[in-house]
C-alpha cells in the first residue's frame, strides 16, 4: 500500500495566537477539537491539519502524518533503520492512532492510522 502523506500540525505556546495567525492569513476555518484546533484549508487539494500547544517542550514544530496500516509494525520498521520512537501508538477518540518517529538524523515524523483503516 501507498503511505501518502495525509495530514499536518503545527505546534505552538498560545494555540488562540497562532489559529489566528493562519486562519487570517489564509483564508482557512478552524473549530475545537478537544486542546486541538481542527483546520480546514477550505480545498479539496492538499491535505488538512491541525494547530495544538503541548504544554511542553516541543513548542513550535511542524510535522507531517504520513497513513500506515500496521502502525506497531511501521514503528519497528523505523527502528530498525535507526529511527527512534518519540512519541508511542497513542488514540485520537473516535479518529484514529498517532506516533511520533524521530529519523536517524533526529528530524520528527508522524504516522497515522484512521480507525476504520
């Protein structure tokens, strides 16, 4: 199966601040999803993403989601071409499961599993 890249975040300290920001800027929608703020670029080209503050460090980051399958399998399959689990298999209610995968050059990267997929 394809792994297309197929969602983005954008983190941040004052989650209100930086929605603002982009929604100002480009012209997208936002609406609370839990401590996240759900963004619609408003195309049906691209991908969609979302705006969260951790709490805690990282602060300001940019990830992107990348679909898999097997998410425990593709986080083995990191490993062991030297990445480095950052974040484990954690749920999103009702959505899906995301992890967070450093490379071996420390760069984050997100995979995504829908929970219908």
């Amino acid at each position: 199966m394809p792994h297309p890249v197929v969602h983005f975040e954008i983190g941040c300290r004052d989650s209100a601040k930086t929605v603002e920001f982009y929604t100002k800027l480009f012209g997208w929608s936002s609406e609370a999803y839990g401590p996240t703020a759900m963004l619609n670029t408003g195309s049906n080209q691209g991908i969609q993403g979302h705006i969260s503050s951790l709490g805690h460090p990282p602060h300001n980051y940019m990830t992107v989601y990348a679909h898999v399958d097997d998410l425990d399998a593709s986080l083995k399959k990191a490993e062991s071409l030297g990445g480095k689990i950052m974040i484990p298999p954690t749920e999103v209610p009702g959505m899906g499961h995301f992890a967070w995968i450093t490379d071996p050059e420390g760069t984050v990267f997100g995979m995504w599993k829908p929970m219908n997929a």
